[in-house]
C-alpha cells in the first residue's frame, strides 16, 4: 500500500480546526473552560490555524493525574488548544494513514466497532467453534504495561512506513516525544497509535500462524482453536514476536478450555458482567454527572438500561436505590 502524503495541509484548514474546536468543546467535562474557550471561539481557531500554518506547534506540559479503578493508570489531560490539535492530527493525519491498513478484528478505538463489536466477535467464535468441534480452546493474551511500554524508535518506523509527508511526520514526532517513554493513556493520538502498534501482531496471527478466530480489543486479544498444542505453539511464537517489538506478555496470559469460565472485556462468555461492582461504579458516576448538569436526563436513562439488559438483574438496581 503507498505511503500518504500531503496529509498536514488538512489540519490547517479552517473548517477542520472549527470541527476539532466543536467536538473537543463537546466532550470536555470542565465546563468553565469550556465557557471561557467558547467566548473566544474565533481567536482561538485563528490562532490554531497561524500555528499550524506557519509550523511553529510545539505541544505544550501534560497534567498528570492517577486513577485506581479498575486498576491503578496513570492518564493525562491536555489544555483546550493542545487537545484541538491532537483532534486535528489524529482524525486527519493518522485516521487516513493508518485506519485502511488495520484489520477489523482489532476493535479499539474506531467507529462503528468498539466493546460491543469485540463481544460480539467472541460470541460468534464461540458458536462455530462449539458447532464444529464441541470442545475447543481459548489462548487469552494480556500485555504488561501497553502504553507505557510502547517503543518511539519502533512506532515512528512503522509510522514511516505509512506516511510521506515529512511536515506530518514531524508534529506526529513531537506528539510522541512529550512523553519520556511510551504513550499517554487520555490523549486522542495515543489511542489510534497504540492499535497501529500491534497491526503487524494482527496480520502474522492472521496470516503467519493461520489463526482463523481472534480478536483483538488494544493490548487484550484471544485465539480460538482446536488444538492445545497449537495455541501453546502460538503462544511462544507471540513471545517471540513481542520481544521485538519491545513488549512482553504478562501473567494473565493463559490458555482456556471451552468449558471453562474466562473473561474478555469485563465480561464472560454470555456477555455477563464478570465484576458487578464496576457496573454500580459506572451508574453511579453517571448519576453525579447527571446531578451536575453534566449529562442530559436521556443519556441517563439510556445508560441505566443498557446495563439492565446486560445484568438481568432487577434486585442489583434496587439495591441502588433508582
């Protein structure tokens, strides 16, 4: 496939740095600052664009902050200007780049796919496997520390090899050196950078090692196959092939029979929440962002009875009292 080029002059024309403006606008939770960017909406986007333009962008501190739910993360947030640009470079340097080369069984972080499209491609495996051979055999990967782990020198090599235009290039560089090591897990370009990463995984499991059934959601991945002895040849293989990409596998990486209870994406093989403490933290941070203005009261009731359908338990949102 050729490499892209003439991709910068599309993050500087006006009526794309305007979408980024509205879609950055839309989706940030601090709605002071969302108030005072908005009261300047014109000097802001001309600005962005007499920096882009001119390619004097250089982006500016992260502010770092940790989470602990469901695990510890570190996660970063940008200002309103660098989170435009990094709208800008990701949806029209790196979408047209790098999206036509990815295969859609890696399901993260695109449209149309996403969580319920991974689930989905698990229940379908699921199905045909059990038809064609009763009892079949799940190889469960889990990568050590994704992001913080992602090699530059790697990732701007195979970023190379997908684009042409040098001025593309160099803010897509500069963007991935903001960080010491790795990527930051919050900011747009991370998130399609980091699916980009394990694409050449994706084809050798696909095309090398013949795995006819495998999904891939970011650094989580399964193989379904018949054989035990083949997935546990695979799996050296995919140690073989992570060593080089400066990755390795970490302990919940393991092989499951059919019969067993194993998990994917929270959630088992029947689409069931595996942990239900994740679903009453979830309600209850929709419900504060609710109380707060945050959300309309249909994205609420929306979301409660999305995850009603998906407990099937009437007693669980009692006891939360809604």
């Amino acid at each position: 496939m050729k490499r892209k080029s003439k991709l910068y002059d599309n993050i500087c024309k006006f009526e794309n740095i305007e979408s980024a403006y509205d879609e950055v606008c839309k989706n940030t939770k601090n709605k002071n600052k969302v108030a005072n960017f908005r009261e300047y909406k014109c000097l802001y986007i001309s600005r962005i664009h007499n920096i882009l333009e001119n390619k004097r962008y250089i982006p500016g501190p992260y502010n770092e902050f940790t989470i602990y739910e469901p695990k510890e993360r570190k996660i970063v947030s940008q200002n309103m200007q660098d989170k435009i640009i990094n709208h800008l470079v990701a949806r029209f340097i790196l979408y047209p780049a790098i999206l036509p080369c990815l295969l859609d069984i890696n399901v993260a972080s695109r449209k149309n796919l996403g969580t319920s499209s991974g689930l989905k491609f698990v229940q379908n495996f699921h199905r045909i496997c059990t038809t064609k051979y009763n009892t079949y055999y799940i190889l469960k990967c889990d990568i050590s520390k994704f992001f913080a782990s992602i090699n530059h020198d790697i990732l701007k090599a195979k970023v190379k090899r997908r684009i042409k235009d040098k001025d593309a290039l160099k803010i897509i560089f500069d963007i991935i050196d903001t960080e010491k090591n790795g990527l930051s897990i919050g900011a747009m370009t991370s998130q399609i950078l980091a699916i980009f990463y394990l694409n050449d995984l994706d084809h050798y499991i696909k095309e090398i090692l013949k795995i006819k059934y495998y999904v891939r959601y970011q650094d989580d991945f399964l193989l379904f196959h018949h054989s035990k002895e083949y997935l546990k040849y695979c799996l050296e293989n995919i140690k073989n092939f992570l060593e080089k990409e400066k990755l390795r596998l970490n302990d919940k990486t393991r092989i499951y029979k059919s019969t067993n209870n194993f998990s994917f994406l929270g959630r088992d093989i029947k689409n069931h929440y595996i942990r239900y403490r994740n679903i009453k933290r979830k309600i209850k941070s929709r419900i504060f962002l609710y109380k707060f203005e945050a959300i309309p009261l249909s994205s609420l009731v929306s979301s409660l009875i999305c995850y009603k359908n998906l407990t099937k338990k009437d007693k669980f949102f009692k006891d939360l009292n809604i």
